[in-house]
C-alpha cells in the first residue's frame, strides 16, 4: 500500500491504538486548512502592497482642495471707517503777520549783456520771505491771540407747558381778583334773564380756560336753561376784562379750566 503524506488517512494509523485526544493529532489534521489560509492572507498582503502605489496615484491631492478653496473665495472690501469730527477743538492760531517778500530770482550762467535781473543780495532777503514777486509787509500788525474755549455752546430749547390742567387737581386754584363772589356779582347784575313767561328760572354751567397771563378763553356753556341763556352767560363773561391770577403747577404759571355755575331765577 502506498503513503499519500496529503491525505489525512496516514494520522489514522500513526495514530492507531494512541491518545488522538492530544493536541498533536488534532493540530495534523487541521495543518491542511492551516496552510490554505496562511497561503491566502499572504496572497492578499501582497497583492496590496503591489498595488499600494497606484492607489496612493489614484487618490486626490490636498493641494487641489486648497486650490478649489482657493478659488471659491471672494475678496470683499470693507467700506472705509466713518471717523467723527473732534468736538471742543481749539480754534486755530491766527496768520503770522506780513513780512516783506522778495522775488526769487534763479540764478543762472549767462552772458553780462543777456542778464535782464539780478538776484536779490544776502542782506536784501535777510528776515524776509521768497516768492515770486516783491510784496511790502506789515511788521507792526498785532498780533490777535483768541483764548481756546470750549466752541458754540447750544442753546438749551425750553418747550412751553401749554397743558389745559383741570380745576380739582391743581395745586394753586386760579382766583378772581376779590375772589369769586365778587365774578358772581358781576354776573349776577349784568345777566339780563329771559323775559318769556314760559321760562322758569333754572341752573346753568359755564366752563373756560383762564390763561397764564390771567385772560379767559375758550368760553363756552356746557347746560343750559334755554330761552337764550346760553348767548347770555357767554356775552356777560366775555364783558369782563379783570384778569384772573393764574393758577400754578410745580411753581409755575399754567392753563387750567374753570367750571362755574350760575343759577337763575324767574323775573317775577
């Protein structure tokens, strides 16, 4: 009988009648499929490293991301910074006061016959200006010197209350002069009653605004009693030209609204 060393049936009888639960009999049957994957893996370590370098090929490089970033980016300019004008700035020095100017005359290498002008001599220009023509100063000018101050100062704009307050919540009561049963009797003998025999007597209110400098306006009646009273109380207020004292919110002079009411009797 011949031995095939590759085929596993050779364990079977150097193994016969012995321990085959050693470890020896069972790492010689599993050799097979042990050299079969040692033999893969190896295969495929070297096929990738083969083929290493045309995958590194292959893949893209950073420097095209950075140039395709590159491109992808805007320039954007800012536009310039707003500066403010200085406040409280010193006004600026007066001008020097004038001094003679002397024409500056270049001088040049010429002929004696073509010289037309001579310069200026040292002490001709001694203390003075050049420029292009003479000029006579003035050395005696004074000289202005302005102290810096602190620039144009603003008007403060100081708005006019000119709020209609009304009568209960002031604090200084506007007053007739004499005080109001003095008013009242001033209307009271100028208010002509209505001489209809329909008309029997009633109560009237009439409300104004006395100003601050004492005059009364926006006269007007808020009820009546009819048969003309109205027209009435209104003519008679507006008659009397004495000037109230005006009434007072945080110490100061205000509008304020006055409600007076008048009662009438029927002429007898």
């Amino acid at each position: 009988m011949k031995l095939d060393l590759l085929n596993n049936k050779w364990l079977d009888i150097v193994f016969e009648g012995r321990n085959k639960s050693y470890g020896a009999y069972d790492l010689r049957k599993k050799n097979t499929n042990t050299n079969l994957r040692a033999f893969l893996i190896g295969a495929v370590i070297f096929s990738l490293g083969i083929a290493a370098p045309v995958i590194i090929n292959m893949l893209p490089s950073s420097s095209d991301g950075d140039e395709a970033l590159t491109d992808k980016i805007t320039t954007v300019k800012l536009p310039p910074k707003e500066e403010k004008p200085k406040e409280n700035l010193p006004p600026p020095p007066p001008p020097p006061p004038k001094v003679d100017q002397v024409k500056f005359v270049k001088p040049v290498v010429a002929k004696t016959e073509d010289v037309t002008e001579e310069p200026p001599k040292v002490e001709d220009i001694k203390d003075k200006n050049l420029g292009k023509e003479d000029i006579k100063g003035d050395p005696n000018a004074d000289i202005v010197l302005t102290p810096p101050g602190d620039g144009p100062k603003q008007q403060e704009v100081v708005e006019e209350d000119n709020t209609i307050y009304n009568q209960a919540g002031i604090e200084v009561q506007p007053e007739y002069p004499g005080g109001i049963d003095k008013f009242r009797s001033f209307i009271g003998s100028n208010f002509q009653a209505p001489e209809d025999e329909g008309f029997k007597g009633g109560k009237i209110f009439v409300q104004f605004v006395v100003e601050k400098d004492g005059t009364l306006t926006d006269i007007k009646v808020v009820r009546d009693a009819g048969f003309g009273t109205k027209e009435e109380a209104i003519r008679v207020v507006k008659k009397n030209k004495v000037k109230w004292s005006a009434a007072e919110q945080n110490g100061k002079k205000v509008r304020c609204s006055y409600m007076l009411p008048i009662t009438i009797q029927a002429p007898e």
